[in-house]
C-alpha cells in the first residue's frame, strides 16, 4: 500500500496514514517501520501541504 508513498497524493496518502495508526493502533514512528517508510520523507510530504503530526492523538492535522 505505501510502496509508492513518495509519490502518492498528499491527501490520499494523508487519509491512509491516519487510517492505519488508528486502526492499527500505531505512533508514527511504529507505522513507518511496519510499513518500511522514512519518517522524515512521509512527514515532509505531508508538511508541504499544512499537515504535521499530533503526538497525542497519533494523528496527522
């Protein structure tokens, strides 16, 4: 599913993430080493269109 995250749109990408730690119960930093991404690479794309990550809520807003 996140093979190509780079290059996913921000938005459907952003959907996905969220869906995943929620449903799976996931930090961030659990989420990219499940799924083999680079933390900083998936926050930086996010970022790029207004959305950083909220600890608490393990979420991205």
């Amino acid at each position: 599913m996140f093979a190509r995250y780079e290059n996913m749109d921000p938005y459907i990408l952003l959907s996905a993430v969220n869906l995943k730690m929620r449903n799976e119960n996931l930090d961030l930093a659990e989420l990219c080493t499940t799924y083999e991404m680079d933390e900083h690479k998936l926050t930086k794309r996010l970022k790029s269109v207004g959305f950083s990550y909220d600890k608490e809520q393990k979420q991205f807003r």
